[in-house]
C-alpha cells in the first residue's frame, strides 16, 4: 500500500485528525487520479451501506421459538407445579380485617346449621343397645335399642322413667326367633326400667349391666346413657 | 442495527431471566437480534434459506450454551461471534472449490488491481446494489466477513475485534482489501 492508498484508507476509517483530513482533500483536489480512486471507494462504502436489509421470515421467527420453548406439560406435571409453585400473599388491614370479618360470620353460621349431629357411643353389653343420636331438637339425644328374647310372648313392651313407667307407651316388635326389640330416643341420663310380658308380667332386663331395687323388693334394670 | 441501538430490558437482563427459565426472555432476545444475524449470514452465504438455517443454529447454540455466557462481555458480541463461526463452518463444509484455507487465510491482493476507471455509463442504483451483492459473494470469505461487519452492519473496529477475536490492524487490513476489490469490480462494470 503506497502513501496514497494508506491515505485514502485511513481516511476511509476515519483515522485522521480534522487536520489530516483538510490536507487530505487539498491532495485529491489536485490529483485526480488519486480523486477518482477515492471517490470509488467512498460509492462501494455508501452503497454497502444502504444495501437492502433482509427481514427474518415469521416462519423461521416462530420456528426457532418454538425450538426454545419448553416442553408442553402433562396435566399431572401442571397440576403439580399449581399446587407447589410458591405464591405470595399480599395484604393491607382493610382486607385483612374483611377477611375476618367473612370468617367469624362463617363459623357462626357453621354451628348454627352443625347443631343436630350425629354422635356415637358405647353402652354397656346388653340388651339395650345405642345405635346413634339423631335429633333436631338442641338437647342431643341417643337412640337406644331394647331387646328381650321371649319366644312364646304374645307382646313385649317397657316401662321406665323415660316414659313415665307406662308400658302402654312403648312396645317392643317381634322379629324371627322370638326376639323383641324396640328403639327409643333417649336424653343422656340414668334410666331405670323393665320389661312388660304379655301386659302382665314384669321383668327385669336380663341382659342389663347394671340393676337398682325398686324400693318394692324387686330388680329394675339400669340403663346409662351417656354422649 | 447496531450493537446499543435497543429499548427495554437490556440484553443482560434478558439473559439473566433466560437461565431462570423465563423463555420468554430468549424469545425477546430473538425479535431483538435476528435480523443482524439473519444479514450478516445472508451476506455470507448468499443464500435467504441457508441463511435463516445458519441464523437458527447460531441462536440454538447461544441458548443451549446459555449458562457458560460470561456476563463481562456483551451477548450480542458473543451471539455474533457465534453466528459469524457458523458461517465458516458452512463455508468449509458446503461452498464448492471453497477449502479450509480460503477461509482461514487472507488472500494476497494485488493492491494495484484499483487501476483507474472512467464510468462511462452509471449503473442504477439497483444496479448497483444487486452488483455490489454479487460482488461481495465473491469476496474471499474473511474480507466478505469483515466488510459487511464495518460497512454493511455499521460496527466500529473494535466491536469487531470483539466478536472476530481479531486485532483492529488485521481487521482495517481485510476491509481496505475488500473495499479495493469491490471498488475494483463496480469499476469494471461501469466501464463496460
């Protein structure tokens, strides 16, 4: 590369100071050899410059994000990453007092509506047996199951002091084998009661767990029920 | 489009949130740079659909190498650096007659191919672009590199000393030959 060339490169590449450059047109001006030589490779740096510019394809746009996007997830894989993914709970005292606000009513209105519910219990053996509470009414009560095996009565039924010793008031039912049986809703207490053969004849509960005299010289059977 | 013209997040950012697998992030960082790569490598190969193959490689390779990406230098010079390797590799690979040293090895032009020429006629100016296209294809590929980097992308030397791995003597040296060259053709044809 001569003295020119190099002079016309570095000025291509704006490598000279604004003086070099001054010098630098006054050379070319008077030799238009060098001009000419110059002014063909200022055209090939100006016309590189406005060359058409390609646009990517949105083909090959949407091609290559799809190669570089994940997976798609199976719904057990998004179901997991719902349930794991660590949230941030954001909140002010204004919500946070409504949010309240919504759960003591909510939990007042729970036991109103949970008043009535069933419960379980264990009774001693024998032929009174509980089967569950069910009732509507506040007081809770437990439904208690009589049995007597008489096979020859013509009809059973009990007495005590949950129906005011009237065995008018609740007879036992027959079923196969002679075994009599009735149900009776019953407010946690202690019972005294007997059976009633035949509307004659008193018997204690032979079953029950527990007996009491009955200040007559007889045994009633005791009954406790309890939640 | 050059290197810093950009809004929003910057380039760090976008790369950050890509290794926390927002790839979202790497889809921006798509819109944001494929069309220098998608030029650079059409100015390259001279091909639309080699191009966008070549461009698709260079950015697979950026994300999948994603992790090694020193942030002490720039992704877009290290993107382009990728892009710019992927080209010689198709060079080496798929150019007929091409081998791996017309890549590797600055040709030695005749300086004194520049001979004076009177433009008898001007070209149009689409002529002159559509020659000056063919005219860079037949650059030697080195010289095609760094003159569409400083002419036709507009980046400074040292830009591309930073994706070519190249000094800035060696890199004006390839520019000024492929300017002669090109000057040197664009003559020819005036005079024609």
């Amino acid at each position: 590369m001569d003295e020119q060339e190099l002079l016309v490169q570095r000025f291509l590449d704006q490598d000279l100071t604004p003086e070099e450059r001054v010098e630098f047109l006054q050379v070319v001006d008077a030799d238009p050899t060098l001009r000419r030589r110059w002014l063909n490779l200022e055209m090939v740096v100006a016309e590189a410059a406005q060359l058409p510019r390609m646009t990517p394809s949105a083909k090959f746009l949407s091609e290559l994000k799809a190669k570089v996007a994940p997976p798609p997830l199976s719904w057990w894989e998004q179901l997991w990453a719902t349930v794991t993914t660590p949230r941030t709970f954001e909140w002010n005292l204004a919500g946070a007092i409504a949010a309240a606000c919504v759960a003591i009513v909510s939990v007042a209105g729970l036991f109103a509506v949970i008043s009535p519910r069933v419960v379980e219990m264990q009774v001693p053996a024998g032929s009174a047996q509980t089967i569950a509470t069910s009732t509507r009414q506040e007081e809770p009560k437990v439904f208690v199951r009589l049995i007597l095996l008489q096979p020859g009565a013509r009809s059973v039924s009990v007495a005590g002091d949950f129906n005011g010793w009237d065995p008018a008031q609740t007879k036992l039912e027959r079923s196969d084998g002679g075994v009599w049986t009735a149900t009776i809703p019953l407010k946690p207490g202690r019972y005294q009661y007997m059976f009633v053969v035949d509307g004659k004849q008193w018997i204690a509960d032979p079953l029950a767990a527990e007996e009491a005299t009955d200040g007559f010289g007889a045994q009633n059977a005791v009954l406790d029920v309890a939640i | 489009m050059p290197l810093d013209q950009q809004t929003g997040p910057d380039d760090a950012q976008l790369v950050a949130r890509s290794l926390k697998q927002d790839h979202e992030a790497f889809g921006q960082l798509i819109d944001r740079h494929a069309s220098v790569i998608v030029n650079l490598a059409y100015r390259m190969v001279g091909n639309r659909a080699e191009a966008e193959d070549l461009a698709q490689e260079a950015f697979l390779a950026a994300f999948k190498a994603l992790s090694t990406f020193r942030a002490d230098s720039k992704f877009s010079t290290w993107l382009y650096r990728i892009a710019s390797n992927k080209c010689k590799d198709w060079l080496r690979a798929k150019r007929p007659g091409m081998g791996q040293q017309d890549v590797d090895i600055d040709e030695v032009l005749d300086i004194h191919v520049a001979e004076e020429q009177t433009p008898e006629r001007l070209l149009s100016q689409q002529q002159v672009a559509q020659e000056l296209e063919q005219a860079i294809q037949r650059l030697p590929p080195l010289y095609r590199e760094a003159f569409v980097l400083k002419h036709v992308e507009g980046m400074s030397y040292e830009e591309m000393e930073e994706i070519l791995g190249v000094n800035g003597d060696t890199l004006k040296m390839r520019v000024y030959k492929g300017r002669l060259q090109l000057s040197r053709e664009l003559a020819l044809l005036n005079s024609a």
